[in-house]
C-alpha cells in the first residue's frame, strides 16, 4: 500500500487487502487500542473527529434509529447518537441469541459511556428479536478498508452484511437506507474490488479529513439461502425462524 492508499493491481483481492491495511496501520502508527489491529475491525488516530464529522452530516441529523456496529473505532459514533438523542441497536456477538440485537434507549439509560462499549452493552442494552425492532433510518458499519466506489472489506467473518440480510427480511432497512462508515484516510483505496452479491455498498465514507458519497447502487435484498451452509444455519436462531417463515427455502 502506498501513503495514498493505493494496493498493487495484484494484491486487489479481499485477504491481501486486509492483511496490507493491518500492516500499514500498525506499522505507520495510526492504529489505537486495541492492539494489534490484526484480526478486529481496527482502530485508529483520530476515531473521534470522524465521528463528529459524520454527526454534521444530513443522513445523521434526519436518524432518530441507527444500527451500528460493536467496534472500538465506532465506540463515539455509538455514544454520540445516544446523546444526539437517537435510539441505538447493536448487534449480539455473532447473532448467537434468539434475541440477537442489543437495543440501547437513551430515555432508558443513566451512562452512555458504559451502555456503548462492548461489554457494557450486553448489560445496559436491552435484547430484542429483530421482530421487535424499529425501523432503522441509518447503519453505521466498521470496515478495515473500503473503496472509492464503496466497495466494503470487513474483517472476513461475514456478520455485518449477514445483519443487513435479516433486517431487509423484515423490511427493517430497503434501499433508501443509508450505510456509512468511518474510517481513517489511510483505509480508503482507490483500487478497484470486485463486489460479490451480498456485499453491502457504503453509501457514505466519512474519515476525520473528509466525506466522500459514492454513486449509487443496488443492495442486497434479503438473505442468500444458498450461501448459506447447515453449520451457520444452527447456530444462529434467527435464521432457521426466518427460514420457516418463507417456506423453508
């Protein structure tokens, strides 16, 4: 990678990709705590700023609900909305409870703080069925890199944009619903990847220097059922009641 973010056209695939920006942001120093970003969603220099910059921005001002992910580098977006006043939802590790998301009220919480790291959520939150969720007016995704054209590259387990699947099932989010994500600089690429149909496009970049809008496109509309094999299946309760509920597809 070069300083401008820049892959060699033959590492443009999603395993050299990650592997790249990890190095990089560990070894230019950007990386923050938790070490080493190897792995995770990392997190890096100046998390806060991108929070604020996204929180000055139309597609947050108009959100009374957001989903957002659980990740160090989003814990001030988390905590922003709560004090912005907005209902926040999270996803349960892995989608592993039948009640698979955390929901976080700020009409029913005393401490921000605690409610938005990973282990307090799990105490301050509330779980809920996605069936019982609200509708959500923007979801905010952690990324270890993403592109120009907001090609998205997650840390490779498939949960955010398996979390997007259900909530389309249930008409929770559609193709009005934005997508950011806050990123550093330094893992915006200009290089293009090759989506696969079940990546969800980010339809707003936003890193403490600046905000980009990628053009348009299609998202998912629901749940790939062939991508999905017997193992994922058992594990995660949701999916097998979904899958009831459309005929056993």
């Amino acid at each position: 990678m070069t300083d401008e973010g820049v892959l060699d056209p033959d590492d443009a695939d999603k395993p050299a990709i990650r592997e790249r920006v990890w190095d990089d942001l560990e070894e230019s120093g950007t990386a923050r705590f938790p070490f080493p970003p190897h792995g995770r969603i990392p997190n890096y220099e100046n998390a806060m700023t991108a929070a604020e910059r996204l929180a000055e921005q139309p597609e947050w001002t108009e959100a009374s609900t957001i989903k957002a992910n659980p990740d160090a580098p989003q814990l001030p977006v988390r905590r922003r909305a709560l004090r912005d006043g907005k209902t926040v939802y999270m996803a349960v590790p892995r989608l592993r409870e039948e009640r698979c998301f955390l929901k976080l009220d700020p009409d029913e919480l005393e401490d921000f703080d605690a409610a938005t790291t990973v282990s307090g959520s799990s105490e301050h939150g509330r779980p809920v069925h996605p069936d019982e969720m609200d509708r959500i007016d923007l979801i905010v995704s952690g990324s270890v890199a993403v592109t120009d054209d907001g090609n998205r590259v997650g840390k490779g387990e498939g949960y955010s944009d398996l979390e997007y699947a259900i909530l389309r099932e249930l008409d929770l989010v559609d193709d009005e619903t934005p997508v950011a994500t806050t990123v550093h600089e330094r893992q915006v690429l200009d290089d293009a990847i090759e989506a696969d149909d079940h990546d969800v496009p980010m339809d707003l970049i936003v890193t403490p220097e600046r905000v980009r809008r990628p053009d348009e496109r299609d998202s998912p509309t629901g749940i790939d059922w062939d991508r999905l094999d017997p193992d994922r299946l058992e594990e995660i309760p949701v999916l097998e009641r979904l899958r009831e509920k459309h005929g056993n597809r």
